[in-house]
C-alpha cells in the first residue's frame, strides 16, 4: 500500500517526470504500456490487435493540460486521429478515449466549459467517421465535472461513453443516475490516489464495491464495459453475464494494452467482444506511473533504469 501510494505521489512530479522521461531503459519500459509516440504507431498497434479479432480504444496521452493552447493541441491531434480511423475503415474496430483535463477541465472557471466543448468536436468527428469516444475518468476532484459533460453531451451523442470508478463511495449513486438504455459504462476500480474520506482504499472493499457495480450494471439497460484484468472478476462477469441473459454482444470487457495480452485473446476466442486501450503520445510519464503503481513487480525494473540512467 505504501509503495502504491509513493507512486501515485510520483505520477503527479514534476522533477521524477524529467528524470524518469530521459532514460533509455525507462523508454524501454514504456514501450510495454505505450503504443509508440505518433498516430501511426497507436494505428499500426489497433490493426495487429483487429487481425487478433480485438476492438480498441485509443488514447493520446496527455493530461492536466496548464494552457488552453495545449488543449487545443490535445483536441486536433484527436480530430486528426479520427481522420486516420476514418481512412481505415471499420475493419480497424477502433474508438477513442478522451482525458477532460488534457482538452481543458481544470484550467480555471471556463474550463468546464471548453471542455465540454473540445469533447463535443471529439464526438462530431467520430460521429462522422463511424465511431464513439470514451470520456476517460480522472483525479476524484474531476469526476463531478466530468459527469456533468458527459450528461450534457449524451443529448446529442447517445454513444458517448464515461468511465465509472468502484474505488469511490459515490459510484452507486453515479451508476444510478448514468446507467439509463444503451449508456456505455466502463467499470474500472480506479488508478488514481484514493482519499479514504470519499474512496474504499482496501484492496478486498474496492473488489466488493466492483462486483456491487458490476452486478448492478448487468441487471440495467446500460451497455457494461468491464475494465479489468482481474480473473476474479472477470469470471463474475461471464457469470452475471449468462445469469442476467447478456449475450456476447450486449457487454464486452476491456483491459489495458500490454497488460494480459494472452488473456485478452482468450476471451475474444471465446466469442466475447474484448476492446484493448491504446494509449500514445510523448506525454506517458503519468500514465506509466499509475500502471507501476498497479502492478510492483514491475517498480524493480523502473527503479533500475533510474538508478543506471543510461
Ligand atoms: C480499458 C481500461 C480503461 C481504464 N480507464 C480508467 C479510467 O478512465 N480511470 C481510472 O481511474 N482507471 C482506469 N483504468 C484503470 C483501472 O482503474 C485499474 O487501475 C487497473 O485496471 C488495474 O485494476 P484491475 O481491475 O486490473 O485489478 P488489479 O487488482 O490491479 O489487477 C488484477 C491482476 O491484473 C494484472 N495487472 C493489473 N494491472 C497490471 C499492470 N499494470 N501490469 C501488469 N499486470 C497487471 C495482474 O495479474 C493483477 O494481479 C482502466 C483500466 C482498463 C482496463
């Protein structure tokens, strides 16, 4: 717990970003977790994960945006990306994920705002092309904020799809008030610092809270998108999945790129929908974090690539 927490610490520092960054072996790291640096990396990546009947979910790294002209980067550089999901066609099975902080939440009182605005264009340009986006959830202090652009945007953009967190106390409420006909949910645990006042911060009362939420979401007109690589939970999904008569079509599960690849070809195999999510961009400092502060066998390898800085 006290390694998770000092890395959850570390996903937010500035001084560990630019050591960490400049390392040869931590790029190395990076690219287990990190689809590539450009556009056609996180494309080439999406199309060997379709040859393996694999959907995707592509996310251009980038977060807690300081400039309202880096939001507007952060939003062309998706509108560009949707250019080339358009290109390829359907076969490429590929959506998107947006972070509200990286295209504007956060920068002040209009950031709510722009925001919801830079998330709008996002969805016009999938609607164009085909596809849906995913607004990926953040920090607790976003998630009021996040809800409310999500709601807003659903009017126009049914499939807009927002992520839940069973790590914190007010997701039954959320999942209430989200899970209506056809809403896409992912259902995660949650990656970021947990505050006990608002957050389960024990390991065995986030995976209760996860199969509270899960079997809710399976009894709703909601569409489930099960976000883990928990086996445990991966089974009550297939098991509340039959229970509740959801064929393979009507929810699908979804793990991160890199983590459990063989599991992820299992499943499809099995005939389920399973989407990957595919992160790229320079920005990978915090999201590579959150991954070592999931996983501590792999902080051994991190800490000896700092450690010889080569
Ligand atoms: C598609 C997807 C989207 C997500 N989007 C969000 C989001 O928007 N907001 C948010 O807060 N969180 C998000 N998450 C992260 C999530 O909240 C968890 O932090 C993460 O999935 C780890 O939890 P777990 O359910 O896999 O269970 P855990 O208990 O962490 O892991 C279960 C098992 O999975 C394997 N595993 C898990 N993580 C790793 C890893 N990093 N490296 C290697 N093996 C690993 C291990 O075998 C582990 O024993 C997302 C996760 C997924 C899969």
């Amino acid at each position: 717990m006290v390694l998770r927490r000092t890395l959850l610490a570390a996903a937010g520092s500035e001084r560990l970003r630019a050591l960490v960054s400049g390392t040869r072996p931590a790029r190395g790291l990076v690219g287990r977790f990190v689809a590539g640096e450009d556009t056609a990396d996180a494309l080439a990546a999406a199309r060997r994960l379709a040859a393996d009947g694999l959907s995707s979910s592509i996310d251009h790294l980038g977060e807690a945006t300081a400039h309202p002209a880096q939001a507007e980067s952060a939003t062309r550089a998706y509108l560009a990306l949707l250019d080339r999901i358009g290109e390829a066609g359907p076969g490429l099975r590929a959506e998107v994920s947006v972070k509200p902080t990286a295209v504007g939440l956060g920068l002040g009182p209009e950031g709510e705002e722009l925001a919801a605005a830079n998330i709008g264009r996002v969805c016009e340009a999938a609607a164009a092309h085909g596809t849906t986006v995913t607004v990926d959830m953040e920090d607790a202090a976003a998630v009021p904020a996040t809800l409310r652009i999500v709601a807003r945007l659903r009017a126009g953009h049914p499939g807009l799809g927002c992520v839940l967190q069973s790590y914190l106390r007010r997701t039954s409420d959320d999942l209430a008030a989200m899970a209506g006909s056809g809403a896409r949910i992912r259902l995660c645990k949650g990656a970021y610092a947990p505050d006990p006042a608002t957050a389960y911060t024990a390991p065995r009362d986030v995976d209760s809270a996860y199969v509270r939420h899960l079997r809710f979401l399976m009894e709703s007109d909601a569409y489930p998108m099960v976000a883990t690589h928990d086996p445990r939970l991966i089974g009550i999904a297939g098991m509340l999945a039959e229970r509740t008569g959801r064929g393979p079509d009507a929810f699908e599960y979804q793990m991160l790129y890199g983590v459990r690849p063989d599991e992820q070809r299992r499943l499809a195999a099995t005939g389920a929908r399973v989407r990957v999510y595919v992160p790229f961009g320079r920005e990978w400092y915090g999201y590579l974090a959150r991954r070592l502060a999931e996983r501590p066998a792999n902080v051994a390898f991190a800490a000896r690539a700092v450690a010889t800085r080569s």
